[in-house]
C-alpha cells in the first residue's frame, strides 16, 4: 500500500510548473499501475489553480500508461457547469487530450446518482453539535466513486471556509458529491454551533463528522488507491491565480494529513487583520460567484468579532448578479422564507418542518444571528445588495439595496471604510493594535 502522505510543497511567492510537476510526479512513483482514473475537482466558485495541476496529473498518468481519465465536479447544491466551463476549470478538452473520457457534474438532486454507505449514529451527531441535532446523518455519495477504477484522485482548495473551518481535504467527498440531506444537515450543524467561531479553525466538531463519513466512504470504495491534491492558492493584482502550496496524501488518513499543512499555510496567506472595527464595507465580487447563494461569502467572512462596528453595513457589490439562486426551486425557498436570523428561522422551521435546512443556513449566515426585542430582529449590522436584483425584491428578503453604478472604490477609503476589490474569498478578523511602549519602561 502507498504510504500515507507522500509530499508536500510550499513557497512564496509561488511554484513554478515545473515544482508541481515534481510533487505530482513524486506522488504517483508510490501507487501502483493506473490504467482508468476518476478526478474529482472544485467547481467554479473556486478561482484556484485546477487548471494549471489537472493537465500536469493527466500528463504524468499518460507517460504510465493512462488509458482513460474521467471527471466529476464536485458542486455540492451549486449550479451544473456546462461543457465549456468544465473544459476550462481543468484546462483539458477532448481535442487536445485524447484519454479523456466523461466530464460530468455531480447532481446532488438525482436519486439515481448516490448510493447509501451508512448512518452516522445520532449519539455522535448529538455530541458534535452539542445537543443541537439529535438524529443519524445519512452519509451517501455519487456512486462514481465504486466504479471499477484503478485510483481516485481528489483536486482540492482549502482557503476559510463558514460551516468547516478550512474547505478541501475530506469535504470534497462528503459533502461535496453527497446527497441535499447530507449537505443540509452539515450546513445547519455548522450555523448552531456558530459560523464565527467555526470559520479558519482547523480542528472543529464540523470537520470531524465531516471526517467520520469520509472515512466510512473510504471503507466501500475499498483498497485502491484515493489521493488528495491539495492545493493553497493566493491571486495577484490582476487576478492571476497564484499556486502557493501543493500537499499531497494517499488513503484516509493522508488526506486528513494533507489537509492539515494545506490549513497551516491557509492561515498565513488568509486571514486579513485589522486593527480598527469597521463601519462599512464593499466586498467587490468576482464574476465566479454568479448569485447570491455564492456570493453571501461576503458577509460570512466579515462576521468575526471586532471586524465591525456596531450598526456597520456590509455591501455585496455585484453587478452581474440577478438571482438569488439559480435552481428555481431553492431561489423561490430563499424568498420564502427571506435573510432573518437565528430565533426566527428556528420558529419558521418549526412550523415549517420540512423547510430545506440547507436554505434555512444560507439565509442566517449571510445576515448573521441577531436577537429579538420586543418581538422585532435586531441585528449589529445590516447586508446591502448592489446587484441586479431589484429594489423591491432586495427590500421583501430583508437586505438593503444600492444602485451597483453609484459605488466607486474611492468613496470607501478612509476610517472606517474598507473596499474589497476580491471579495468573499479571505477572512477578516481584529487583531488589538500594538501598543507603544510606556516611556519610562523604554530600555
């Protein structure tokens, strides 16, 4: 058996090529003959570098033998990608790579897709969300995953991330290519337990239930090989994306080691720290977050304490942006029930007991957790679209609106302001400014 965790790599202020090359390269000198493989990958919420690490993979398989690799998007309840973007998410196409086999997107709302692995008990559930759920978690995934392949390689990012700590690792499997069960469950886990707190720890209840049902997929896929490709990215001043670290590991638990030192080094490049709390903040987005259930990052990541100021508004600007999801029937769900926090989705949820938990979750993290008094929603800052969403539409979810033409950059500089030029990717938080020294304690 490949030993567990086989490489890593890291360097500021980026690999080259040719260093991926050599991790990749150095990864597969421990596997077996692979003649069929699957890729799983990110979808296109991710501005990572897929696209410069899957011709590398698909390049070293070929030269041992390679005779067919297909893919599968792991997009969780996000948006299929067409041909074209998954294309250009790999920077691979049929024409160019003959090897290349299905290009598929994983649907989390097809039955016919998942198979059943187990039930997480309740009692673990229970003590992971302290007492918050108290039921089993049905850990199912795309039936992909026991198709008769030589190995299975998992391409992930790991940047913060709201309801696990840090994304990639084990998340590319469970829940990215699980079942809307699943991805609720974990979601609405992740929001009573505290997006704030959660969010750029590495070590968290979420990630360990999020661990358990990995681990119980692992079993049934069985002994081929499963490897992570973990990548840790920045970007540049023209949005060039910047391959910052690639950690790579074999079988259970190298991923769980891979995504470990991909956390580590995630820490350094993105967390942003401020010294003053905030009044107002524009998070620019980019085009990737292609409606607001993407693009409600913005918010989440502003959410430490300290970032902002009591009474602070959060602008989403978004110009290209005209739905609130792109699957009507979770865009018709968000307007349903609108942006509230925590004390009134819980009583909606208890009359509403079949209401999706995974909207129910979207919807307090992009407006935060608040309290009621004297039976109305308070809350210590407010969230502003400007998007192409209307004024009205805005206004009866319970967000602000502002016409998205009459931002410009330099009108939020200055105390207290901030502008984000590429946003919802980085996570902000306070650190207590240093203070000079007394003088008489000067040496």
């Amino acid at each position: 058996m490949a030993k567990l965790s086989s490489n890593q790599r890291a360097a500021l202020p980026g690999l080259s090529i040719e260093e991926l090359s050599e991790v990749v390269s150095e990864t597969l000198d421990v596997l077996p003959a692979i003649r069929t493989a699957l890729v799983i990958h990110p979808d296109y919420s991710r501005h990572d570098f897929s696209d410069s690490l899957a011709p590398i993979l698909y390049r070293e398989l070929a030269q041992r033998g390679l005779k067919r690799l297909d893919t599968v998007n792991a997009g969780g309840t996000h948006r299929k990608m067409t041909p074209v973007e998954l294309e250009k998410k790999l920077g691979l196409s049929k024409s160019m790579h003959p090897l290349l086999g299905k290009m598929l997107n994983h649907e989390f709302d097809d039955p016919a897709q998942l198979e059943h692995v187990t039930d997480l008990p309740p009692e673990f559930v229970s003590e992971k969300t302290s007492g918050n759920l108290q039921e089993a978690l049905k850990v199912d995934v795309n039936r992909l995953v026991f198709e008769p392949y030589d190995a299975i390689f998992a391409i992930s990012g790991t940047i913060p991330h709201e309801a696990l700590g840090y994304s990639g690792g084990t998340k590319i499997f469970f829940p990215g290519i699980s079942g809307p069960g699943v991805i609720a469950m974990l979601h609405w886990a992740a929001v009573l337990m505290g997006i704030p707190r959660i969010i750029g720890t590495v070590d968290n209840p979420a990630r360990d239930v999020v661990n358990a049902g990995t681990k119980e997929i692992f079993k049934k896929i069985g002994s081929k090989p499963i490897v992570s490709l973990n990548m840790v990215y920045t970007a540049d001043s023209s949005h060039r994306v910047i391959p910052n670290g690639l950690f790579t590991g074999v079988d259970f638990k190298g991923f769980v080691l891979a995504h470990r030192e991909a956390s580590a080094l995630s820490s350094t490049l993105h967390i942003n720290y401020l010294s003053e709390a905030k009044h107002t903040v524009v998070q620019r987005l980019p085009e990737m977050y292609d409606e607001v259930w993407t693009a409600g990052k913005g918010s989440y990541k502003l959410q430490r304490p300290g970032v902002l100021a009591h009474g602070a508004e959060i602008i989403l600007y978004a110009p290209h942006i005209h739905c609130f999801h792109s699957n009507k029937t979770m865009d018709a769900a968000i307007r349903q029930i609108g942006y509230h926090g925590l004390a009134y989705v819980l009583d909606f949820c208890a009359r509403n007991p079949n209401f999706d938990k995974n909207i129910a979750s979207h919807v307090i993290n992009v407006r935060g957790f608040g309290s009621v008094k004297d039976g109305k929603e308070d809350f210590p800052f407010s969230v502003t679209l400007a998007m192409s969403i209307p004024p009205d539409e805005c206004s009866a979810v319970g967000l602000g609106y502002r016409d998205p033409s009459s931002l410009k950059a330099d009108d939020f500089t200055g105390p207290g302001k901030l502008w984000i030029p590429d946003g919802g990717q980085w996570l902000y938080a306070f650190r207590e400014p240093l203070l000079p020294p007394v003088l008489g304690e000067m040496t």
